[in-house]
C-alpha cells in the first residue's frame, strides 16, 4: 500500500526503540515508551489553507525529533509509521 500525505502532513518511519532494560530486563511492546525519533518517508505539497501553498521544511530522508503523542499510527507494509502535521516535528538531526 502506498499513501502519499495531503497539505501539511508528514510520513515517519520511527526509530525502534531497545526493548532490553540496562540490567537485561526484556520489555514487552506494551511497557515501552513511544518514539520520539524518526526518518521522513512522506511528504505533503505543504499547507494550502488560506490559498497561499507554504513550502514544507522537511524532506524525505531527513531525521526528525517530534512530540510524543503528535499524529497517528498505521500500518504500512507490516511496519508501524505515524502521520503527523508538519508543525509537530520539533527538529531536524543535522
């Protein structure tokens, strides 16, 4: 399946994360914090809401800190990614 984001938004592929504790304690995926990490895969022509469209910031390829909970989760291709608003993204790893 291939989805291509609409204005404003955003296709990350998040980072995984370790699921095994310093001290060797395996975590289950249900105790484990969300990403906070991860690579454009998607973008959107950028936002076009008062007719003016406005350039995205972000690439496909770039690394990007966003907020924890921003955006929603999906399945693509048996791998989890999340769809965001551009403006969840807080940076780009440089």
């Amino acid at each position: 399946m291939k989805i291509r984001p609409l204005y404003d938004r955003v296709i990350i592929l998040p980072e995984g994360e370790e699921n095994v504790t310093s001290s060797g304690i395996v975590l289950p995926s249900t105790a484990q914090e969300r990403p906070e990490k991860g690579t454009v895969v998607a973008v959107g022509d950028g936002d076009d809401f008062d007719g003016n469209r406005k350039e995205m910031k972000v690439k496909v390829g770039d690394k990007v800190i966003f907020n924890k909970y921003a955006g929603v989760e999906l399945k693509i291709e048996d791998k989890t990614h999340i769809i965001m608003r551009e403006i969840d993204i807080i940076g780009v790893e440089e």
